[in-house]
C-alpha cells in the first residue's frame, strides 16, 4: 500500500517545516494592537500599568509603595513598564484609593526668603521616594483670617500633616485648630511650645551667648546689636542671650545699641547707618541673621570702614550669604535645611517611630562658626 504525500509533508506522511522567517520580518497584529493600545506620554493611569504588565492593579500599587512583597522578576517587569509609560502617581488618588492623604503642607509667614528655601529643601529631601508631595501656604500672620484660612487649606487640601514655620508656629490658636480637624502637625520654634513629640526647638538662647563670649574674648566692649522683629520668639531668645550673657561678664549694652530690625538685608543697613553714626562707633556689631549681617556689611563700606579691621560683624543662620561676602561672615550655624527634614519625616513616620524619632532630633543644637570677619579691637 501506497502512502500518498499530501501536501506540506514529507516521507512517511511527515510534516514537512516552515521555511524560518527573516529576522526583519513585520510585527504581527498583536504586536500592532499592543502599541496602539499604549497611553500617551504623561497620561497612563495605574489600571494602564496593570493591564500592560499582566499583572493585578494591587501588586502595581505594592511595587508603588515599595512594598518587600513583590517577586523581584514582577517588580522589574511593572518598573520597567512604569519607566516607558512615565508614569507618576497622582497623590490625590492615592489618598482615595488608601483612604488617606499623600500630601504634606508646609505654612509659613516669614521675610527670609532663603530661610524658606531651605526649609522647603529639606522636606523634600525627607519626602523623596516616599510617595508624598509638599504643598506650600504663605499665609499672613497678622491677618484675622489666619487660622480660617490655614483650615481652609489643610481640609481642601486633606492634608496628611502640616509643617508650621516660626513664627506661624507659636500661634496656640493655630495649633489648636489643627488638632480639632485631625491634622498631625510638626512646629518648629526656638523655645518649647508644644509637646515634643511634634516640634522640632533650636537653642537660639545658647547659641547667643557663644557669640557673646567669643566677642568678650576678643576684647570688644563697645558692642551693638540688631535684633528680629519683636514679635518674633527668636528675637526674644536671641537677643536675652546675647545681652545677658554680656551683662553676666561686665559689659552693659546701652538701649541705643540695640535696634529692631527686619531680618531683611534693607533693615541691616538701616540699623547700621544709625549705629555706625554713634560715637563711640560700635568695634563690633552682631546681627540676628545674615542677610541683616550682609546689611552691615553694605553700611560700612559705604562709610569707608573696613572689616574687620574697624569693625567686626556676626551673623545668624549660617546661609549661602555668610560664606559669598568678603571677608567671609562669622555667624551662628543653623542647620536650617536639617530641621526640614527633620520635621517633614516626623509626619510620614508611624506613631512609635515618631515618638523614638522626636527624642533623637527634637532639640537643635546651633553653634558658632569663625571665618573672617571679627579680629580684636584697634
């Protein structure tokens, strides 16, 4: 019996191969259908994500949340997939999808520009890779909407927290506010005004009477200070260290030695146009923060004084100013973006690691730092 060879087989009724196809064959309709179904740049959704990868909508949001329970081939593919599609979590969704909120504010009402900017740097460094977003509210703090607005801003906003800036953060009615709608919130002061388990203290106080001694030792006597706004707490604590610890070595500071300033560049030298009018002309001079210091520092060039030969200078703060004029400011180290971050991780940690968390970092310790703008007395 004959075996007939029907067509596509071989010997014995075998089937004969496909001829291989080229390497630069066209993409099949699938392939075609995957790309069309492909969202536009920007506006793939966590469903996207999902379908694209073949995997759950909770195993995105796991890999999302940095979550240990996800195989490391998925977590690859759903990156991966993330990455093409760049994708980037809507925090808002994410609050209604876990029934809570992705965002932190930060409020603040505060003239040193550079002060917020480090602020804002440092939450951001706390917040990076944690899936939360800082929103910002300048507010006025003099404004009898200050506390009804603040409200307005944390509900709209269902906020998960709120950083307060000082001196915003020494309003008890604020605070008390924001504990009635249920917000966490960290204030950051320089004295104690809340528990500390939600606020992070500078020692300003101490920090002054470092100044104070290390101008004593110099060999200053006639000595000027320009202080913060007086509604500040800072103003307070800085200015009662410095004088004090003067006072406790024997050198009284006349009341017209010690202006109120802005802490702006424009208030130093306004201050320092009607302290270096004195005579006795002050040897030394410090400042509540750098920007008045940089005030100073105007003043007296235009006076045809030289520092620190004919005049010595200190500052507050430690920001990029003090080491960009010359000669380089000495001034009080604040670490500034530190405290930001500080207290913006305070707010994402959970309870028991907050509480261990705000005894390791809750207190701020401030110091001095000499570069080149103080030298003895002629």
């Amino acid at each position: 019996m004959t075996t007939r060879k029907g067509p596509g087989t071989g010997r014995m009724g075998t089937a004969r191969r496909p001829a291989a196809r080229s390497a630069r064959a066209t993409p099949g309709p699938d392939a075609a259908r995957a790309d069309a179904e492909l969202p536009a740049p920007g506006k793939a959704t966590i469903n996207d994500i999902a379908r694209l990868a073949k995997v759950s909508k909770k195993t995105v949001s796991r890999v999302l949340n940095q979550s240990p329970f996800v195989r490391d081939e998925t977590r690859a593919k759903i990156s991966a997939m993330i990455e093409k599609l760049g994708f980037v979590p809507d925090p808002q969704a994410r609050g209604l999808a876990f029934r809570r909120s992705f965002l932190i504010g930060m409020v603040y009402d505060n003239p040193n520009a550079q002060y917020i900017v480090s602020m804002q740097e440092g939450a951001l460094d706390a917040l990076r890779g944690s899936g939360y977003e800082l929103v910002v509210h300048p507010c006025d703090r003099k404004s009898d909407d200050l506390v009804a607005g603040v409200r307005r801003f944390v509900t709209q906003q269902k906020l998960h927290g709120v950083v307060i800036l000082p001196p915003v953060s020494e309003n008890q009615a604020l605070a008390a506010m924001l504990d009635e709608v249920g917000c966490r919130f960290v204030r950051i002061a320089s004295a104690a005004v809340d528990e500390p388990g939600r606020m992070i203290m500078s020692d300003d106080r101490a920090a002054t009477v470092e100044v104070a001694h290390y101008l004593e030792s110099l060999g200053h006597r006639q000595i000027a200070m320009i202080t913060g706004p007086k509604n500040f707490r800072s103003t307070l604590e800085r200015r009662e260290g410095f004088l004090g610890a003067l006072a406790r070595r024997g050198i009284k500071v006349p009341a017209n030695r010690v202006l109120e300033g802005g802490y702006t560049f424009e208030s130093g030298v306004a201050c320092a146009e009607r302290l270096l009018a004195l005579s006795p002309r002050p040897t030394a001079i410090f400042a509540s923060n750098d920007e008045m210091a940089a005030g100073v520092y105007k003043t007296a060039y235009r006076l045809g004084l030289e520092i620190p030969r004919d005049l010595s200078i200190v500052g507050f703060d430690d920001t990029p100013i003090a080491a960009r004029v010359w000669p380089s400011l000495t001034t009080v180290r604040l670490p500034i973006r530190e405290i930001g971050r500080s207290a913006a991780t305070l707010l994402i940690a959970d309870a028991e690691k907050a509480e261990s968390m705000s005894r390791a970092s809750g207190m701020v310790m401030p110091h001095l730092v000499v570069r080149d703008s103080c030298q003895p007395p002629r």
